[in-house]
C-alpha cells in the first residue's frame, strides 16, 4: 500500500490489506462502534423509560378513575299531622285492704305450784334406744334378724399361655394334618390368584379339650384362607389338653394352617 493511501485508509484496512475479508472477523470489526452506540442508545432509552414509568403509571390512572357519582336532591313530602290521641278511662281503683287485727299480748302470771316439764332432757334424748326383744306385751313371740348372705363373685378361669405340656389334637400332629387335607377346601379366590401360604390360628384347648375363641391370629394368604381355616379349626373333635404341674389346664394355643397349590 502506498503511503498516501495509507494515510487515507482506516486502521482495519492496513491489517485486513492482502487477506480475505468476506471471512466475518472483517466486518464485525468494521461495525464495532455502531453496535456499541445502538447498544448504548438502547440502555439510556431503557433507564428513562424505567424512571418516567412511575409518572405515567400515575397520569394513566388519573384517566380511569371512575367518575364521581352525580347526587341528586329529593325533596321529601311532608307527613301529615298524626291524629289526636284518645283519652282512655282511667283504670279502676283498687281497695285498700283491711287493717290487721290487733294481737293482745297476755303477760304470764306467777303461780306458786310447780309446772312439770314434758320436754324429755338433752341426756335421754342422745341416749340409743334400746330394741326389745319381745314384740309386744303379752305375747311371748321374739324376732331374730337372719344373718347377712354372701354372694361369692363367680371365679374366672385362667387361660394360661405358658404350660408344662402343650395341647395334643386328636391323632397327633399327623392326624391333625390328615383332618385339615380331608375337611379343607382352597378358596376359589385364592386359587384364581395362584396364592399359598400359612395361617395362623388362635384358639383355648380348655380341660374338657373342647376348642373355644378360634380367630385368625395372623393371615398370610388372604382371599377367604383364614376364614376357611378358622371354620375347618371349629369342626375339629376334643383336643387332649394342656397340662400344668401336671393337672389339667385352659391353654390358649396358636396352630398354622398351611394352604398349598398341587
């Protein structure tokens, strides 16, 4: 470049001369300072505009402020004069009542002879009376009181659940287990669900063996298995009960009853 057109020519000419200025680094050099002063044109416009809006919040306001009520007057007819009020009679006289008779106070006068007292004193009054024991005079007839009667409360039977030899079904545990397979039949719901399990039962084996309080004390298969269980479980004949110090006992007792697909 020669030096008077280097004189003449801008600084990014002198650097881009002899080298491809369609790349882009050319032109956003070459546009450098109007973007910076739209951009500085663009805050300045922002921050006024961030400072009047106060002011024209206010001035739109005032505009739609709704318009006062225009109050119109009424004029009031006047009321006509109430009537005269009419004299009612006035209301009867009430007669005075009679004047109280006179009490004449007699004074006591002194007598020289003694007045007995009929009053009985302090002292008999707080002695106890005595009871006779003959009912009434000229009859030999004498009333004794029956002793009190004591009811004795009726005594609960213990359940005890702690033993010294537990309840026994009849047959053993194989009996038992042949009982439950003969009388048990699976639930139709369990069956469609695929479901299997163990339920346990609680029941008292009283002395006699017979089985009372059968419930479901805990159910892991659900679909009508525990109320199966629990019915199959009351069928049962008399256990062998549980013994404790080697006599007879009420034994509370938990049996599992097991429910399998085949």
């Amino acid at each position: 470049m020669e030096s008077k057109q280097i004189l003449k020519s801008d600084i990014l000419d002198i650097i881009f001369e002899n080298r491809n200025k369609d790349y882009g680094a050319y032109d956003i050099r070459k546009r450098y300072r109007d973007r910076v002063n739209k951009s500085l044109l663009i805050a300045i416009s922002i921050l006024v505009l961030v400072l009047v809006m106060p002011d024209i919040i206010k001035w739109l306001s005032k505009k739609t402020e709704a318009p006062k009520p225009v109050v119109k007057e009424v004029s009031v007819n006047e009321l006509a004069p109430p009537p005269p009020l009419q004299k009612t009679p006035p209301p009867p006289e009430i007669p005075k009542p009679p004047p109280p008779e006179k009490i004449v106070f007699t004074p006591p006068k002194v007598v020289k002879e003694k007045v007995l007292d009929s009053m009985p004193s302090m002292k008999v009054i707080e002695q106890k009376p005595q009871v006779a024991a003959v009912a009434s005079q000229g009859s030999n007839l004498s009333y004794t009181p029956p002793p009190p009667t004591i009811v004795d409360k009726p005594k609960v039977e213990e359940i005890y659940t702690t033993y010294d030899e537990p309840p026994v079904p009849p047959g053993g545990a194989d009996g038992y287990k042949k009982f439950l397979e003969e009388h048990i039949h699976f639930p139709q719901q369990a069956v469609d669900a695929g479901a299997s399990g163990t339920v346990y039962v609680s029941i008292v084996v009283s002395k006699d063996g017979s089985l009372s309080d059968v419930h479901v004390e805990k159910d892991n298969v659900h679909y009508g298995c525990g109320d199966e269980a629990v019915r199959v479980i009351k069928t049962m004949p008399p256990w062998k009960p549980g013994k404790m110090n080697g006599v007879a006992v009420k034994v509370r007792y938990v049996i599992p009853v097991k429910f399998t697909l085949h």
